[in-house]
C-alpha cells in the first residue's frame, strides 16, 4: 500500500534545510548576514520525526523489542546512508591531510551529522524500550508529559557552556522535542466541516515562528518556539495537502543537509564560492536520490523474479 505523505510536512523540511544552510553563512546569496537559528531548524525536524515515530512504534508492537528497537534506528539511517559514507570519507581524508590549528573545531563541524543521527536514533531506541516495558497508550502518554517537562528542566539547568555539558544539553533537547511530536499524534483530529481553519491557524504559526526566530534566544524563547512548532505540525496534520513536486525535493532536502558538511570542507580547503558550492550539494544529492530510486527498482525486479 502506498503510503500518504502530508506535502506541507514536507515543504517544512524543504525550509528547514535552507534555513539551516542559512544560518550556518552559506546559501546562493554571498555571505549574508547569520541569525542563531540552526539548533531551531533541528528541534522542528524532531518534532516531526516524533509525531510520525508513534505510528512506526505502534507497527512493531509484536516484534521482539530490541529487534523493534533495531529496526526503527536502521530505518532512520538507511535513507541516507550513502550519502553519509560519502560525506564522511572525503571529509575524514581531507581531514587527515590538511591538519590546521583549529582541527577539533573544524572536526565537530563537518562531523556534527553523525553527532545528530547519534542523538536522534540512540533516543528513538530507548523510548521504543519504554514503549514496550509501559505497553499501555495512556501510561505511554502521561510518560511523554513527564518525559518532556524533565527534558525542558534538565536543559534549563545546562545553560552553562563546554563540550560536554553542550552534548548533553542536546541528548536533552532531542528526547524532549520527540516526546512534544509523539505527545501531539495523540491528539484528536480538529477539521471544521464547513471551512477548514487549520489552514489560517498554519498560515499565521508559519509568520510567527520565522519571526520570532529573530527574537533573542532566551530560555523561556525557545522553549515558546518548541511550543510553536508542536503546534504547527498538529495543525498542519489537519490539513490535506499533496504534492509530487515538494514530495521530491523534501526527500532530497535530507541529504542536502548531509552533504552541506561535505560543501563545507570544500568551503575550508579554499572554494568559496557559494552558488558553486550550492550547485554541487544540489547535483550530488539529486543523484544520490536517482541512485536510491532506481536501486530500489532494482531490487525490487529482482525480488519478483526469484519469486
């Protein structure tokens, strides 16, 4: 059965990519002006991950649960496994032949993929645990409440800075902000016979949301824009959208975002450029998802073949 795909969702990917691309001082336009919003980008791309992780989770519920528990981890990496070899193996040569000052700065950055798909499977595998251990929808649900408020505390009590306690200040965020998506697929749908307000109210949390991600990063700031974000995919939910084109380009936006670390490297070893840098993160994921599509056709004439 084909699957459904909400293509507002995906649009929100397609944006969150180039915001994130944005806010790290690359995109076409040359050098422009920074705004802090990369860790935002990656709380709504949880946020999302986590409304739709209930569904997986629910689909694996007779599965032997660390083989449930594997199954999901290995679903989140295969989409873009490639493209993280890839990206990996150029940066860790370069890495090995033009050793500078600032390496481990420089290391964390073109890494920092691996440190996010580190953070969000890790969680998805202990909360598919608890899932399973709890193996009750309310006592799940009020566990996500909990789950959540004790991630925001934890997070407020990190303010301070240094590798370490950054590291966990995002072990953290991401179990908090998948607890909010999970938290907000229990909710009711909420779509009006006669005219669908979700549509306005999706509109406005848009507008919102990007304007405040110019607001000063405070505490309180961001955990108003996790918040907002909740409820901008619960409303988004609501609304039936689909697009073949934005389908397309929001599966290719995750490897974009992978291969952003590969341009970077580029961008440090001396190619400055930005539109060209963009024009190669462009052609390298576009046929990374050629590859991935006609390999599973492949496969997929294989399998029928044999059988």
């Amino acid at each position: 059965m084909k699957k459904n795909r909400n293509s507002l969702l995906e649009f929100y990917r397609i944006f969150l990519c180039f915001w994130a691309m944005y806010a790290h001082d690359f995109f076409i336009l040359e050098r422009s002006e920074a705004f802090s919003v990369a860790q935002l980008t990656v709380d709504f791309f949880y946020i999302i991950s986590g409304y739709f992780l209930i569904s997986s989770m629910r689909k694996l519920k007779h599965e032997n649960p660390f083989i449930g528990a594997g199954k999901l981890m290995i679903g989140r990496i295969k989409p873009i496994f490639f493209s993280m070899v890839f990206a990996t193996a150029f940066n860790a040569v370069c890495m090995l032949l033009f050793i500078r000052a600032d390496f481990w700065d420089v290391l964390f950055t073109n890494f920092r993929y691996w440190w996010f798909l580190l953070y969000l499977v890790i969680s998805i595998g202990i909360i598919y645990l608890i899932y399973r251990l709890i193996n009750n929808e309310k006592a799940f649900a009020l566990f996500l409440i909990v789950l959540t408020i004790a991630m925001g505390v934890l997070h407020y009590q990190m303010e301070e800075k240094g590798f370490f306690i950054y590291v966990f200040t995002y072990v953290a965020r991401t179990f908090g902000c998948l607890a909010v998506g999970m938290l907000c697929s229990y909710l009711p749908k909420w779509k009006p016979k006669v005219f669908n307000v979700n549509i306005v109210l999706v509109a406005v949390l848009f507008g919102v949301v990007f304007y405040l991600a110019y607001a000063e990063k405070e505490y309180w700031t961001r955990i108003l824009m996790i918040g907002l974000f909740a409820c901008l995919v619960y409303f988004t939910t609501n609304v039936n959208f689909s697009c073949k084109v934005l389908d397309v380009i929001g599966t290719m936006s995750t490897r974009m975002y992978v291969y952003f670390a590969f341009v970077s490297m580029l961008c440090v070893l001396g190619v400055t450029d930005c539109r060209l840098l963009f024009t190669i993160n462009v052609f390298l994921s576009t046929m990374d998802l050629l590859l991935t599509h006609y390999y599973k056709k492949y496969k997929a004439l294989k399998n029928a073949t044999i059988a």
